[in-house]
C-alpha cells in the first residue's frame, strides 16, 4: 500500500508538470479555429505547420537565435574553466582563507540574481558596457559560476587523491596526472553543470531588458518570444510554436547527457 501511495503520488506529480508542455507542443500544431474554439481538443483534429512557418518567418528569428547561441555557449565554457580551477583549489590544496572562499561561493549562489539587475544595469553603464553581447555573456557567466564551483567541488572531493598520488609516483607531474587521471572521472560532473549553465543561460529575461536597450539586434530568443504580441492581441499559435522551438535545444540537450546528468548531481551535491 505504501508503495502504491508513493507511485500515485508521482504519477500526479508527473502529469501536473508535463500538462502544461504537452499543451503547449499541442496548441504548436492546432489550427487557428481549433484554439479558439470554445470546446478544447486534446488532440488536432488537423495538425498543421503554418504556426511554425510564422514563428521561424518573423523578423530577425535567425539574428536572436544566433545571439541566445552564442552568449549562452560562451557563459557556459568560461564558468567550467574558471570553476575547474576553483573547484580544484578548493578541494585540493590547503591555503588560508578557503573557508570564507566557500562561504561566499555559498552566499554568491542563494542570492537572488534579481537583486542585481539595478547594481549591474550601474555598472554596464558607467563602463560603456550597455547593448554589449559581451556585457551579457560577463553576467551569465556570474549567475553560473556559483553553482559549478560548488558541483564540482562535492565531485573532485569525491575522487580519491590517492589515484592522482599514484600518477605522480609513476612520474607524471601534477597537471599530468591530473589531466589523464581526474579528469576523465569528472565528466558527470561536467556534463551536470553544463546542462544546469546551459537552462539558466538560454533562458534568462530579465537581464537581457536591462541590458540590451537600444540595439534590438543584439536581444535573444527569451525576448523574441514577445514579437507575437500585438494591438491586435496574441497570436497563441505562433506563440506556441516560437515556445516549442525555444525549448527544442534545451530538450535535445537534456536527452543527449541524461544519463550523464542525475550521477553528477547526485555526487556533486551529497560528497564532500
């Protein structure tokens, strides 16, 4: 009976958080009548591609894809380098002051990145940062950083040292032994952090508003999602077309590195 409580339980759980992205995929393929119809269809009656050709026809679809690619890519293959070395530092090294190293990587990641729209709209400004890609990239790369710092911390320490000792005595210097021994063993981790930057990055809204002001060319996917809006109201079919192909490289993402995703997590988070 126990048991059947809990698989109900995440049944319900599993239907209440897919419904919403199967609508959204299924109101992608209705025709126009089909959703304004006052009587709702779980299935199309005639599924067809017209929302898709409008969403990917608008203007400069191409232009913020490219964009949302880049900074988001760029974010994410500098927070993995940079928290590599710091997560190494951390876990291996003994050196004063890495107590409050960690504490403020701890603070930095339960912070709400909200918070700082104000502050990093000042800063952009001051330094003639404003409608910069590069600007956009620095504060995704700083929302990222955090938690992969503290992922693969927990997965570094998880590793015995004992292995890196035994490459040194064999005669490989320490970024050898590193390199041939640790390494290969962080891809879990590596692959959860990426995916983690990735969703948090290609995401992101807000601070693309505050950002990216006057050039409309340098705004991302997030943004395009609005152009669908107008004094005529929203065209749901297009919206939901736009939305399921913004999702699309996120899911292609998850599928390809799910079974490299849930052992990084569960290290990163539970070793230590």
């Amino acid at each position: 009976m126990k048991r059947l409580t809990l698989n109900a339980a995440a049944v319900a759980v599993l239907v209440v958080t897919i419904f919403p992205v199967y609508w959204m995929f299924l109101t992608a393929f209705k025709p126009t009548r089909d959703i304004q119809s006052e009587t709702p269809t779980f299935w199309p009656s005639h599924p067809t591609l017209d929302h898709f050709a409008t969403a990917i026809s608008a203007p400069n679809f191409w232009i913020y894809w490219r964009n949302s690619l880049l900074v988001t890519a760029a974010a994410v293959l500098f927070a993995l380098v940079v928290a590599l070395l710091a997560a190494f530092a951390v876990a291996r090294m003994r050196w004063r002051g890495r107590g409050p190293f960690v504490v403020a990587v701890f603070a930095a990641q339960m912070a709400p990145w909200e918070a700082l729209l104000v502050p990093v709209f000042i800063i952009a400004r001051d330094t003639d940062l404003l409608d910069s890609l590069a600007m956009l990239t620095g504060v995704y790369f700083m929302i990222t950083l955090p938690f992969t710092i503290v992922t693969l911390r927990g997965f570094l320490a998880a590793i015995p040292p004992e292995l890196e000792e035994a490459a040194l005595v064999d005669g490989c210097g320490r970024l050898a032994a590193f390199r041939r021994v640790a390494f290969p063993l962080l891809a879990p981790g590596l692959m959860a952090t990426s995916m983690f930057g990735f969703i948090t990055a290609w995401n992101e809204f807000a601070f693309v508003n505050v950002l990216i002001i006057k050039d409309q060319s340098l705004r991302t996917l997030p943004v395009w999602l609005s152009s669908f809006r107008d004094v005529f109201g929203t065209d749901w079919g297009a919206t939901m077309a736009a939305a399921s192909l913004f999702a699309l490289p996120a899911l292609l993402l998850f599928l390809f590195l799910q079974r490299h995703v849930g052992t990084g997590m569960t290290a990163g988070a539970v070793k230590g």
